[in-house]
C-alpha cells in the first residue's frame, strides 16, 4: 500500500482498477511528398471533419455541463480553423515537403510552446487545448492515430498524465470513477469539467504518478488530494463504508436543505462551510449552508508559482460574497507555513514546522504580503457580509498589530475614496492553548471566536496530527481539548462574543450534544457535511431538554 | 479608419472564451480590425494572435477599424467590448 498526494481537484470518494490512459501523441510518421496541393487538400478536409466532429461534441457538451463550460469546443472550433495555425502548417508541407500529419503535430508543438511561456497561469494552461485540436486533426487525417476517445469497458479510475478538455467531455461517466493526473492544477479545464461533472479527481502528482500502474487497485480521494494505491484490506473497508453511507445520506438529508438550527432556549445554530476556493461557494450553496465559516485563504497561495496580486484575490473573495449574498463570509488570512509550504516563498526548512513560522508569524513579519491580502479583503467587503479572522494568535499583542494594519489598510484605501463595508467584523483563531487560556484577555480585542480543533489538538496533546505512530493520542474529543473548548466559550459569552469551531470535530455527531450544551454559536465543516451536521443537531436538539 | 480604446475588465484578461467572442465578433465585420496592446498588434481576426497578446486586466487595447462600413462596425465592436469584456 502506498498513498500519493497530488491537488485534489473535484471532491469525492472512489475504488477501484486504474486504467492507465496514454493518450494519442503517439509517434507520428514523417515522410517526404511530392504532391503538395494534394497535401493541402487532405488538409483542407481534416479541417472540414474535425469541426464537424467538434460540433457534434459542443452540442452533447451543452446539454451535460451548459453553455459556459462547453464554450471551448467553439473556441477549438475556431482554432483549428484559425489563419495563422493553418498557415503555418501550410508553409511546413510547401517548404519541407512533409505529409499533413507531421506539419500538423509539428505546428502544435511550436504553439503549444508558445503558450507555455506565457505570463499568465491561465494562457499556460491553454497549451493543452492546442495539443488537443493537433491531435484531432492528426486523428482526421489518419484514422489510425487512434479515435481519440478514452475507452473503458467497465468502472475504472482513469490515471493520464494529462488530458485535454475533449478527452475529458467524452468520459462516459458510468464507467469513470474518477480522474488522476500526473500534471494539471485545479484551473485546467479538465479539472473544471470533472468538477461540473461530478466525478472526484486528483491532478499535479508528480513524479509519485510513476507509482501508478494499469490495472491497479486504488481509492482515489478527490476531497483530501490523496491517492491510495493497493489499498489494504483496512482502507478498502474505509472508502467501502465512505461510499455507502454517503450514498445513503445523500437521499435523506434533502428534506434538511434550507433548515435553521433553532435550540428548545431559542438560540440559533448556524452550521456553515469551509471552503478553500472560490467556486466552492456554489457547493456550499448546494448543501445548504448558513455562510461560510472558514475561507482557507493560503488555497489562493498554493498551485502556482507566484505570489496572486491583490486584484487576483480580490476577485475570488469578491466573487464568494457575492454567491453568498448576505450570509456571513469568514476569511482567514493566510495560514502558510506548517504542512501548507508555497514553494516560490522559499521559506526554509524547519525541524518543528507545526511550531515554527507559519501564519500569523509570517503575516506579521513580511507585511508586504499581509498588506496586500488585507486590501483585497477590505476592497471586496463592499460585495457581501465580510468577516475577517486572523490565524494562531498566541498573545493579545498579535491581534492589536493585525488590528491597526487592518485599520490603516482602512485609512489607505478611504483616502484613495474606494469604498468598502466600515463594520468588518474581525474575530481570531482559537488553537493554540494559550489563546485559551487568555482567551477573556482576547474576547475584549475581537468581534469573534472560531476554534481550530485540528491544531487545538495537537498543541493540547502534545501530538503531531500528521503522525501516524500516535494516531490514538490525537483525539479530538479528548477531555483535555473538550475543557479548552469550555474555557473559550465561556469568555467568550461573557464578553459577548459568538463562539464557533471550525476544525474537523465540528462534524463529529458524538459531539453534537457537547457543542449544544456548551453554546457553540457556529459549526462549520466541510459543504457535503453541511446537512448531515443539521440533521444530527436537530436531533440532538429534540432530544435534550437541557438546550 | 476610426479608432477607440477599451481598457479590459474581465479578471482573466483576453483568455480564450472572451478572445474567442471577440474574434468572432471581428471575423463578422467587413472592416480591417486591428487590436494593440502594450505596443504589440494584431488581426483582430485572427483567434491565436489576439490570445497571443495575453492581454490582462486593465491593460489598454486600442481598436482600428478600417473598411465601408467603418463607424457602424466600431461602434458594435465597442458595444461588444463594453459587454463581454
């Protein structure tokens, strides 16, 4: 057994044999000829068949995934048509005598390249569309370089180093469970294409996809970016069960969607998202949340290789306020550092990364960074219900210097007379102990309180979450973590504060009672445990005459 | 010949479905169009060169439109600016 980690770029769950899928580049033969207006009229009509083929493709497409999503088959329309593409593989037959199938893989190589060194993320990413229609066009003038379409007889898991956006819209999604990568980030449109089409994927693995090898068993985890490959018995039993009772919930927990978590005393329980990119917010919508409880903000940071401008993230945190309307929007900043490291920091190595610099630390410590991610937010508080929450705080000193920043990133952009909300709520995270043990120190700095019980855990325990070996002492509802959790809430209801959770044990239904009892104000989990989360609380609420 | 300059809107700048638009929106005029940006120029026509441009958000393009049928076509292709990007 061995797990490989890539980008997990659609969510969900599968098992079961990878089918390894090499594409169609295959070695295209190169030969002299003679008759170059006979080489421009196969050329001609490859052209005709492969927009024809794409139309037929464009119209299937809009009817599975909507205009939007299905625009690239006009714009591969168009490129293949494209003057200059032609030309240039015009001039290769005319000038090098080469048969069409060879100009036409030559040409695309040259612009495929071409693309690559584009600025942008985005441009780079359309390198593979212009494989792709080389590819078709091969395909259309010598039906032998393949069809182009990925056949699989029976549910597999396709692995690919990449694959192009036709190859993708041409799964049959009853026989695709779900999609590896070797290369690919989550803005690659096939990753956007599986993510419309529901089926869970995990892209940018790397040199770990050399692991990957036909007719494997694996469990592909679309939601954690993680591959298991030759799952023992254990992990099998795991994702069996993941599978089953997902499939069950997913049935039941309809009649929950638009339900308020209302306690016998009369409080509200709002139960919200995490969520860790902006398209997520339509997940979010989808599973019935009440808000977004954590905007994992550093998932902006990560998959790419430089720093995103202050208008790139006021972009994405502005489109997440405006899916979400007036529900609440708690962004953290950045939490880097730890098991989150962006590669183009080159922050260096550290023999206690969980202790070290990461969050906060470094908000505070390269303010250009922090400066720019507070503008953005400020910026995009005119779109929605904003709040801002700031990671790791151990002191209340830390708060008051992110505190002033936020007021002078304020002040910078009034006189610059952009608008933006003036009431920004701005909590911090509770998970460190010693933001604990101050926390009635703390509830008089800030607006609220959200606890991280994933790092809670492991700084109350002394137990690295990410080892293995002491898997049984990380407990999240170990009594010494569930008393933190009393502490804080405590000061914050004195204090007036709302007090929420936001790490994994949020959607631990054995603690559903606990959170009640304790007046937690806030849970928030992942989208698709939004209604599960409700359902359990409804009916720990029923229950307990005590809330 | 007419000219007009449009600065960009869209987040991801010209990418391919507003490139694609736009070309299709030139491809249907009967005028010579032109796009500049940041002292490079293309045929508006011509899908890989304006994505070639890899004009972003906020950069300045500048149309010229040259044909019969010039003040109509740039005023649609303005007005297909102002909408889509």
């Amino acid at each position: 057994m061995e797990r490989i980690h890539g980008t997990g770029a659609s969510d969900g769950i599968a098992m079961g044999r990878v089918v390894l899928w090499h594409g169609c580049q295959a070695n295209i033969e190169k030969y002299t000829i003679k008759d170059v207006p006979k080489e421009f009229e196969r050329l001609q009509k490859a052209q005709d068949d492969a927009v024809d083929v794409l139309n037929e493709i464009y119209l299937k497409s809009l009817k599975r995934v909507g205009k939007k999503d299905s625009m690239i088959f006009q714009i591969h329309m168009m490129m293949i048509q494209d003057e200059d593409y032609s030309q240039a593989i015009r001039n290769r037959i005319k000038e090098n005598k080469v048969n069409a199938e060879y100009a036409v893989w030559e040409t695309g190589q040259e612009f495929a390249a071409r693309f690559a060194k584009m600025d942008s993320e985005y441009m780079r990413g359309r390198k593979t569309d212009i494989i792709d229609i080389s590819d078709r066009l091969v395909k259309c003038l010598n039906p032998e370089y393949g069809s182009g379409k990925v056949v699989v007889n029976e549910p597999s898991i396709l692995a690919a180093d990449d694959l192009t956006p036709s190859e993708t819209m041409q799964l049959d999604k009853s026989k695709i469970i779900a999609i590896v990568m070797r290369k690919g980030f989550r803005t690659s449109h096939s990753a956007i294409l599986s993510r419309t089409m529901g089926i869970p994927s995990v892209v940018g693995l790397g040199d770990d996809f050399d692991g990957v090898k036909d007719g494997m068993a694996a469990v592909v985890d679309g939601t954690a970016g993680e591959v298991i490959l030759e799952p023992d018995e254990a992990e099998q039993g795991k994702c069996q069960q993941a599978l089953e009772a997902s499939r069950r919930k997913q049935q039941e927990l309809k009649s929950f969607l638009g339900a308020q978590i209302k306690t016998k005393s009369g409080r509200i329980v709002a139960v919200n998202a995490n969520i860790g990119h902006p398209e997520d917010a339509e997940t979010a919508l989808k599973n019935g949340a009440d808000g977004i409880g954590l905007f994992r903000s550093e998932f902006l940071y990560m998959g790419r290789d430089s720093l995103p401008t202050e208008d790139e993230q006021f972009e994405a945190y502005k489109s997440v306020l405006e899916k979400m309307g007036n529900k609440p929007v708690i962004v953290r900043t950045f939490d880097i550092g730890a098991d989150k490291q962006i590669p183009y920091l080159h922050l260096p190595k550290e023999a206690n990364p969980a202790l070290g610099y990461r969050a906060i630390r470094i908000c505070l410590d390269r303010k250009d960074l922090f400066r720019a991610q507070l503008r953005a937010l400020v910026r995009a508080s005119a779109f929605g219900n904003l709040k801002i929450m700031f990671p790791m705080i151990i002191s209340v000193e830390e708060v008051r210097e992110a505190k002033q920043m936020l007021q002078e990133t304020k002040s910078e952009l009034e006189s610059e007379k952009i608008s933006f909300a003036h009431d920004i709520k701005v909590g911090i995270m509770i998970e460190t102990p010693s933001s604990v043990v101050l926390s009635d120190e703390l509830a008089k700095e800030c607006d609220f309180f959200s606890i991280g019980t994933n790092d809670l855990t492991q700084y109350t325990l002394a137990a690295d979450r990410l080892n293995d070996k002491i898997a049984k002492i990380y407990d999240q509802s170990n009594p010494a973590v569930l008393k933190m959790i009393e502490l804080t809430a405590k000061n914050a209801h004195k204090a007036g504060i709302s007090v929420g959770i936001c790490g994994e044990s949020a959607a631990d239904p054995k603690l559903a009672e606990f959170y009640l009892k304790t007046g937690i104000d806030e849970l928030s989990v992942a989208p698709p445990s939004v209604l599960g989360l409700k359902k359990t609380l409804k009916q720990a609420c029923e229950k307990s005459a005590a809330v | 010949m007419q000219k007009f300059n449009y600065s960009i809107k869209e987040p991801e700048g010209l990418h391919a479905r507003p490139a694609g638009l736009l070309v299709k929106c030139a491809q249907s005029c009967s005028s010579n169009v032109k796009v500049e940006v940041k002292g490079q120029t293309a045929d508006a026509k011509r899908l890989f060169a304006v994505m070639g441009l890899g004009a972003a958000q906020n950069d300045q393009l500048t149309f010229t439109v040259e044909g019969s049928k010039e003040s109509t076509e740039c005023a649609k292709l303005k007005a297909f600016c102002e909408e889509n990007l």
